[in-house]
DNA sequence: ACCTGAACACCGTTCAAGT
DNA sequence: ACCTGAACACCGTTCAAGT
C-alpha cells in the first residue's frame, strides 16, 4: 500500500467516516452519491478511492472483521469449549446485524470467493478460519454436534442476524437460541 | 371487487404474467418499468392495476399463500403433529425461497402489520393463522418445545429460506434441519 | 374508465479536462 | 497524482392529456 498525498488521504478519511454513518442510517444500499456529496467530495473521488460499493463496504466493517478475529482467541483461551463458540457466534450475530443489509452481503460474500475486494476477503478468511479453530475444538469436546460445517453455521448465524433490522433485535436473539440449541443436539434424528 | 372493462383485464393479467417472470429471474427488486414495457403497457397502467410494488407481489404469491394455508389443514389430518409441522415448514422455505428477496419482504410484511396491501394481508393472515395451528398442535403433543412462538417460527424460516438465493439450496435445507432440531429439543437449556 | 408518456428528481458509473 | 463534474443510461412515481 504506497503513501498517500495528504490531500487524498484526508478524501479518504471523509468518505469513510461519512460512509460508516449514512450506511449505519440507511443500509447497505445507501446512495454512493449521497456519501460523496456529504463527504464534501467529487462523486468520481469516490470512485478513485473505493471502486465498487463493495470495497467500500469492507474499509468500513474491516476493523470489526479483525475484531472478530482477536475475540476467537480470546474466547478459546478463556472459556470451555461449547460456550465459547456460542459467546462467538452471538458476537459475529450482533456485529454483521449493525448494518442494514450487511447480512446478505456477508453470506454472497463468503460464499463466492470472487466477490468481494481482496483485501477484505482475506481479512474475512482470518475470521473464518478463527470460527473453524473454535466449531472444531467445540466437536471434539462433544459440545456440538459432529454432523455440521462451519459455512453452514457461519451461514446461518448471518441469515439470523439479517432478522434484527426487520423484526426487531428480540426475535434475532430468540431465533438465534433455537438454532444454538439444535446445534447441541445429537442431529440426523430423523430418517 | 368490481368488474373490469375487458381491455383493462387483458392489461392486468399480461402484465402479472410478465411479473411473475420477471421477478423470478431478477428479484423483487426488478425494474417495474421494464415489466410494463415487456408487457407492452405504459408505466402508467401498471401503476393504475398496481399502485405499489407490494400490491403487485402480493397479486402475484396470494395463491401461493393461499395453497399454503390448505396444505396445512391437510397435513394436520394425515400426519402426526410434528411431522406436519416439520413438513409445512419445509413447503414454506422452499415457496418463500422461490423469489429473491421475497424472504425479505415476509419478514417485514409480517411484523408490520401496516405494510403490503389489504388482500394479501389478510390471504396472509389466513396462512399465519393454519401454522399456528399446526405449532399448537405439536407443542400439545410435546413434539415441539413449548417455549417458541409461531411468529418466531415463522420468521425464522423465512430468514433461513434466504439462503437459497445466496450460498445455494443444499446449505438452506441443511440449516433449516438443524433449526428444526432446535424446535424439537426441550429448551431453556442454558442459564 | 382506462391508457399513455412526458416530466421530475433521483440513481450508478465512466471519463475527459483540469490542477 | 489526484480531483471534478458533465454525460450517459437507467430508475420510481405522478399527472395532464387523450380515447
């Protein structure tokens, strides 16, 4: 990543900052023309900076991805195997339902491994590979059912979250905790 | 409902079978002006037959709601409590999941009750009301825990029915499952 | 009663022209 | 190196004018 020009360095800072406020208020499908006109900016400076929507996206939930990943280490030291992959899974839930939208985001994103700016692919990739080290130690202690992938609970957890900005952050938790419980049972109870 | 004038009928059921497709190939969020011109209308005669874009997807999933809502009576009378809620719910991920977006729709329609246009509020009203059935039916029979609402239910597998469009049909009918095993395990099993 | 399409106020995205 | 804004091809929605 090479040095910016101070003047293209504080654009930048303006856009993110008036990014991560307008997509919080509106979703993630908020007008890149609006942020760039609040940013005080040309709409084509925009466009310099973040070439699609979606690298936009990542500069703004990067640090939070990151986070993500530091609280896997943490919660894997401190805590029993089944609980900490729950305590996980509950902050990946409350983190991605943040902004409007970015549920969806998430689940295109991780699943087509073309999508998405490189950067935050492979920022996201640290996270799932973090998520992984914790379903796996979950297994072994029997605290989880062996019969799951991590994509499909990754890929569940964001389904749920998406839950929180049309019904309500309620629902999302009480939803959430069912699925937390299937997950502990035996599984293929059924034929 | 009042009679149509007949060149008025021809426009409005062109025009809904011209939605039906559009929107099963591009997503509840497809352009209504390319579906009036597809269907060789002005704009404005879509607006006049659908003056919101939910009045003309209402128009357009009211049966499927309403075989909904049959198929519950007639799972309720051919299956045990459980199966038949299990099974109902697995027909209503995979009509939900038909359209993009519709998932998304659901769930804001059903929460708030001001939203969608009258006729599919109260088809969907009917639906709702044959689930809540069947749910009440396998608490009574202890197939399912006692401590879930059908809204949360619902919700849920609208939420999970999105999937499909996302990350594939195989990861939504996986999570779904063991969603379903978290209906069927006994509940409140943490602090 | 019903249909049409121009009109308005917005988009996303690109790119020549400027500094 | 970086910024700007006009230009293009689209939207959703309304409403006067037509039949």
């Amino acid at each position: 990543m090479p040095e910016l020009r101070a003047d293209a360095r504080r654009n930048r800072d303006e856009l993110l900052d008036v990014a991560r406020q307008v997509i919080r208020e509106e979703g993630v499908d908020a007008s890149l023309r609006d942020i760039a006109r609040r940013a005080g900016v040309g709409i084509g400076t925009l466009y310099r900076h973040f070439p699609t929507r979606e690298a936009l996206l990542g500069a703004i939930i990067g640090d939070g991805v990151r986070r993500l990943s530091a609280r896997a280490a943490d919660l894997s030291a401190t805590r029993a195997p089944g609980e900490a992959l729950e305590e996980w899974l509950t902050d990946v839930a409350r983190r991605i339902g943040t902004y409007r939208g970015l549920p969806g985001t998430m689940l295109e994103l991780v699943w087509d491994l073309e999508a998405g700016d490189k950067d935050l692919r492979v920022t996201c990739g640290d996270m799932m590979d973090a998520g992984r080290r914790l379903l796996a130690r979950a297994q072994a202690d029997h605290a989880v059912r062996p019969d799951v992938t991590f994509d499909d609970v990754f890929i569940a957890v964001a389904a749920i979250s998406g839950i929180a900005h049309k019904s309500g952050p309620d629902p999302a938790a009480r939803v959430l905790a069912v699925y937390l419980d299937g997950l502990r049972s035996a599984g293929a109870t059924r034929s």
